[in-house]
C-alpha cells in the first residue's frame, strides 16, 4: 500500500520553542515545575521528566516554574513571580491571541471565545479579558445583552470549517439585535493548514492515521475531520496502537499519515518502521504544498476557495524519515525486530538487522536465546530470521553491535497467549505500572493495560501515585467505544489495549462478605465485636465488617438514667452481644448487652436466698413501706406491717428513717421484686399477763385490738391471743388499753 505523508507533521513552531526552553531550564535550575502539563502530548512530558505544579507554597526561589505553550492568566504570571523565576514558554501564536483580547477588552468589548471551557488555554485567554468574555461552546450560548459591542474569536486549534459556520450565526444574531460584532480569526496557521491537508488526504486515501496524543485539542480535530469526511481513521498515540489498525487495501488507495501539533518525530519515525517491517508501504509520497497560505485574522465571516487536489508526489522511504530528522539507523530499547542469523557459538548469536542500515549488527547473548536456558548454537543456523527485542547494553559495555533478546520477544508471546485467558475473564496481578492522566498504565506481553483511578479501589483515589508499582488484582473490562460530544466515536477500539478494574473485583469480595455476614446477622443472634466508640445515646461496636449501637437502654439493668456507655463498657474490648433489630437497607444493626448478663434479681436470689438476715441501707421511705437498699442497684420492700413488732398505722410513726442502717430478711422473690421484713429480725417481745375472771368475755373488751379466744387444755391459768402472728398475754393487752380488772377495783 501506498503512504502519502502529509506535508505538516511533527511539532510546531510553538511546540518545539516551549520543548527547547523546557530543556535549557532543567540544565539552569535545580528544581523545575509546569503550571501545567507542558505540551498535550504525555510521552514528550514524562521524558522532560518536569513535573507539574502541585503546591505553590513549596516553591523556593531558586526554583523555576515553566508556563506551558497553552499560555495563563496574568495574575498567575504575578503569582508565580513572587515565589520562584518564571519561564514564559506560551506559544507566541497565543501570546498574540491574548494581546488582542487585553487591547478589546480595554476598548471596551465583549470577548465572545469559541473553546473548550475546559481547555488550559481558554482558561488562560479569558484571563486576559478583565472579565468582560464569555466562553461559547455553540452561538446560541452568546448573550449580545451584555454590551453594546462584541468581538468574536477562538481557540488557536478551534476547527476553522466549524468556526466559519459559527460566526456566520452570530453576525446574524448581532445584527438583529443592533449590536456591533467585530470577527477575528485566532486559528493558528498550522491548524488551518492541517485541517486543510487531512480534509484533502480523505479524498485520496482509505485509512489516515492521525499521530499523536489523544488528549490533544488539534489531534482530536484532525480525527473528526477525517471520520466526518469518511475515511477510516485512527488515533496513534503509541506504537502499540498501530495494533489496532485494519489494513485492507480498499480500491487501491492509500493510506495517509498527519500528526497533531505536539507529536514528537520520534513516533513517526517509529510508525514508519513498523510499517516496513509488517511490509505495508509499498511506497512513499508527500503531499504537493499548496501555494495558499492561512489568513490568520479577517473581519467578516470568511469563505474560501478549495483548490483542484493534485496528485501526491511520490518519494523514497529514506526521504519520508529524513524529513524528520530520522534515519534508519536509529534505534530504541524496547523496539522489536527482526534479525537474521550471521553466526551462533558458545557465547552466543551475531545477527544482521533486517530492513536496518548496510552495518546494523547486533548480538544475542546466550543467557538471552531461550526462556528456559536451554541454549544449542547448533539450533541457529545461518539466515535463520529470528523475532527479537532491543535491550540496554550492561555497563562498560562498548560494543557497537546492537544487544538483542529473542527470550524477551518469546516471552512476550508467553504473555499474549495469558492475555487471552485475562479477555476470557481471568483474574491477574500487575505490579509494574506508571502514573497517567487519569490512572495508571502497564504492560502484558505486547498489550497495554489502563487501569482508570475510578477502578483501583471502591471510592475515591486521592493521589495516584501511593498505586504506582503496587501490586494489582486486575479483571479485564468489556470493551467499551467512547463517544465525543458530537455523539461520534472518539477512535476505533485498539484490541491491544485492555481496560482493566480491581474495583469489580474487591466489590464482588465485598458482596460475598456481605451475603455471609448478613446470613449471621438476625434478631436474636448472639455476636461478638469491638467497642469502637461512645456516643451520648449509646456505643457503637465493630462487628468486623458493620458497625452496630448499643443503645443506654440496653447497656445494664440498673434502674439509673443517667448511665453511659462508659459505665459498663470499655473501649477496643471484645463483648458478646445480642442482636435486638436488623436493617439491612439501611445498614444498621441494633444490639443489646444487658440481655446476656443476669438480672439483678437473679443474682440476688444467688448471693441472698430466702431467710437470709443481711444489713441494708433505709434508700426510700412510701406510705405502704420503706426500701432498702441491699447494694448499689438492688433494693426490696419492708411492707409496713413488716417494720416493727406492735401495729404500724401511719408509717410516719416508724422508727426507721433514709440513710438508716437495718437488718432484713429476705422473706420472698417474686416479679423481679424483692420483698424483705424488718420486725423478722427483731426479738420476740414477752409481757406478763393481767390476771382475768373466766367470766370475762373477750367481746367485752373495750380497744382496737383484736384476737380469738385461747384455751388452754385444762382451761385454767391465763387466757392467751394470738395477735399478728404472735402470742401474748390477755394481761398485756388490758395493761396497754388501760382496761381495770376486778383486782384493781377491789383496791
């Protein structure tokens, strides 16, 4: 198949001034950081080796902070310059764009700026505007009631075709409303004409690869003009992506190549050479240039003629790689090869690079021949073609022969037969990874493995960097194409780059955990856990993978409201609790302590059985009684008729007061209620009996004393009663109810 090389690929003027400034800084400062990453392109950004600007409490002044070719605020400039040096690397294009809207804005426009509201550049040219801009995704978003005169313009990578478009909608809208609108067309020249170029690439080639980052504002532009105009497209952000593309030699077309402006020559060059390894290019041709240049600012809505395309010219492929600087004697570890076989001895095999220079050699050492180590020379005859991978030559090493490895390429097709086992669901492990933007990336045999931050862990990853190099349970995700905000796809899938997750695969744990934990959990069941914490209303205890509550209520018998958790439990210590209620969509568990413990009832019944005489304290004093209390939480009833020996009417009269020590006994249990007397434990009064004629009756016995008539067996002597349980003498009674007998008469 024929390639036709777009005449503008590689870095553009800015790109490569901001590159330059980027290196000579490193060399004269210490400490170099980005205000932003320096260019979109993240291969160029980790090999600076600068790192972006966290903290700007950190800086020191002999640090140096780099603006990026995207360009900033003027305050941040300000910022920045009281802290440590500043090196302006912003395009000059854009440094132009930025002097345009300070000079309208001073005129008093209205800033109208079609872009990304997202995009670091826009961000940094509205900053110019003294707050008079307004960011327009689409014309309807402009609102010409905010003053009187208006200047449209664009993102320097905006698409020219779409921004023509857009303008013509907003005059329109601006003369309706009586508005002045001014048009200055801030698309970068480069832009322009690599739209321009990929547009007319579309008419003469079936597939355009489109190299470069994709998080390039002007690469992905490039891609829609190429998918929009039919062509099949791809983004080549790595070497890795060529994998993804389908070469299929439709209607004897050819296949074009076009790069954003940040793309290194480095990744075309290396294109080239995967190309004409896997004998795709036939031959090469470059575009005609075209004598057009961009205008690059107009005042009315812009048209332009399209000129007749011509035909490619066709060149040889050392000139396609010499445009860039390349030549096909450069080489890069990690870059795979084929080799053929020279000669094999004990020490090892000496190849010849194919589709290399007239001299490229390299050599294979025998510990690099086979995964097992089974080296034979006799195995590698001469102009064997052997698959191998360029690795670093060891220190001290000053051969000029290549250092080869057909073990690591074996191994790498080890791998590839392991990721089709990940494709068909298997879990693996990846503990080789590198921050960036947005996760983390590594490598399996020749495919790449992304892991978004979004899937190293359930919930949020704060910083990236704790994951880099850690190992990773990973699970391949479904393929899934991403859309743009047009609705298109943003790239065909690559088939060799794997989305993978350990979320899925800790949350499917999680699940399990929580199916098994739920199974034991249930009113009812006795639990053990951890007291984590207190809270006024009760404790909160770990129950390994859920937390459940205590509540005061059901932390103790006692009868105290005022008891706290701490009371009655200790913190990090291990109980046994009961659980009292579940609420599993809620995610609460309620449990009980005092349930498992025994009831102050029944431990008195253990330490103080019926009949018992033990010491008390008078607690409370009621008309029916007086409690007393036995311990601290453990009290019983003396009943008024159980405090003294003689009749007690009105407890008032009682000989007991609160806070009075007395003796007790346990009479009975019953209903969680302890009943004691006080009059059990004293002794047994014994009063002489007055003496009585028989004929006396007991009916005539003037009192409130009552009793039954008592005989003894010969009915002789004194006449006895029984009064409240206790036998006294009839002498006693009429002594204390002042009652003569004939005796007293008498005297």
């Amino acid at each position: 198949m024929q390639i036709i090389l777009a005449e503008n690929c590689g870095f553009c003027n800015g790109v490569e001034r901001s590159v330059a400034m980027a290196k000579d800084a490193v060399k004269t400062h210490k400490r170099v950081f980005c205000l932003h990453p320096l260019i979109h392109n993240d291969a160029v950004v980790r090999g600076l080796g600068i790192p972006v600007l966290t903290d700007r409490a950190e800086l020191r002044p002999e640090d140096a902070v780099i603006v990026s070719a995207h360009g900033a605020a003027p305050d941040v400039y300000d910022d920045v310059r009281k802290s440590a040096a500043l090196i302006d690397a912003t395009c000059p294009f854009v440094q132009e764009i930025h002097k345009k809207a300070r000079e309208y804005a001073e005129k008093g426009y209205e800033i109208l700026l079609l872009g990304d509201k997202s995009h670091v550049e826009v961000i940094g040219t509205a900053g110019w505007c003294e707050g008079h801009c307004q960011i327009l995704s689409a014309p309807e978003e402009a609102d010409l009631t905010r003053a009187e005169k208006f200047v449209l313009m664009a993102q320097s990578t905006y698409n020219s075709d779409l921004f023509d478009l857009q303008a013509k909608k907003i005059c329109d809208s601006a003369r309706k409303s009586k508005k002045i609108l001014e048009i200055v067309k801030t698309i970068c020249y480069t832009t322009i004409k690599r739209q321009k170029e990929v547009e007319k690439m579309t008419s003469e080639c079936d597939i355009i690869l489109v190299i470069g980052d994709e998080n390039s504002s002007n690469t992905q532009k490039l891609y829609r003009i190429a998918r929009n105009n039919g062509a099949d497209a791809y983004i080549i952000s790595s070497i890795s992506d060529l994998e993804s593309v389908r070469i299929e030699n439709k209607n004897n077309k050819a296949l074009g190549i076009i790069s954003g402006a940040s793309t290194p020559k480095e990744l075309i060059m290396e294109v080239f050479y995967r190309m004409s390894e896997e004998k795709v290019i036939d031959s090469v041709a470059e575009e005609v240039k075209e004598n057009a240049t961009a205008t690059t600012e107009v005042v009315a809505t812009p048209t332009e003629e399209k000129s007749e395309s011509e035909s490619p010219k066709e060149i040889t492929m050392a000139e396609g790689l010499k445009r860039y600087g390349a030549s096909p004697k450069s080489y890069r570890e990690g870059m795979r090869l084929k080799a053929r076989v020279i000669s094999a001895d004990v020490t090892g095999i000496s190849v010849a690079i194919e589709n290399g220079g007239k001299n490229d050699s390299g050599f294979i050492a025998k510990d690099e021949a086979e995964i097992d180590g089974s080296y034979d020379p006799a195995n590698y005859p001469a102009d064997t073609v052997l698959d191998v991978i360029i690795i670093p030559k060891e220190s001290g090493d000053k051969k000029k022969d290549i250092n080869l490895s057909k073990k690591a390429y074996d191994e790498l097709k080890v791998d590839d037969e392991h990721v089709q086992r990940i494709l068909a669901g298997e879990e693996f492990t990846l503990d080789r990874t590198q921050e960036i933007k947005g996760g983390l990336l590594g490598k399996i045999g020749t495919y790449t493995i992304f892991i978004p931050a979004s899937q190293i862990k359930i919930g949020f990853v704060n910083n990236l960097s704790d994951y880099v190099n850690k190992p990773l349970r990973l699970k391949a995700l479904p393929p899934r194409e991403e859309l743009d905000e047009e609705g298109n796809p943003k790239k065909p899938r690559n088939p060799k780059r794997i989305v993978a997750s350990q979320r899925v695969i800790l949350e499917a744990e999680k699940e399990a955990r929580d199916e098994e934990f739920w199974s034991k959990i249930y009113v009812g069941a006795i639990v053990s856990g951890k007291v984590k914490r207190f809270a006024d209303f009760g404790a909160f205890v770990s129950l390994k993978y859920m937390d459940g509550l205590v509540h005061n209520s059901d932390l103790s018998w006692s009868k105290r409201r005022d008891i706290k958790p701490a009371d009655v439990l200790e913190i990090n210590k291990v109980y046994d609790f009961i659980v009292l209620s579940v609420d599993r969509e809620n995610g609460k568990i309620g449990l009980g302590y005092k349930q498992l413990q025994k009831k102050p009832i029944e431990i008195a019944q253990e330490k103080y059985p019926i009949g018992t005489i033990v010491s008390g304290k008078v607690a409370k004093i009621m008309k029916y009684g007086v409690f007393v209390e036995l311990e601290p939480g453990l009290d019983g009833l003396v009943h008024i008729s159980q405090i003294q020996n003689s009749y007690l009417e009105n407890i008032n009269d009682a000989a007991v007061k609160e806070g009075d020590i007395v003796n007790v006994k346990v009479m009975n249990y019953e209903n969680d209620k302890i009943t004691l007397s006080i009059k059990e434990t004293l002794p047994v009064e014994e009063v002489a009996a007055p003496e009585i004629s028989a004929e006396t009756d007991v009916k005539d016995v003037k009192g409130k004393g009552k009793g039954k008539k008592v005989k003894d067996e010969e009915d002789e002597g004194p006449h006895n009663f029984v009064s409240g349980g206790s036998k006294v003498s009839l002498g006693s009674i009429f002594e204390n109810l002042n009652i003569k007998t004939d005796d007293d008469k008498n005297e």
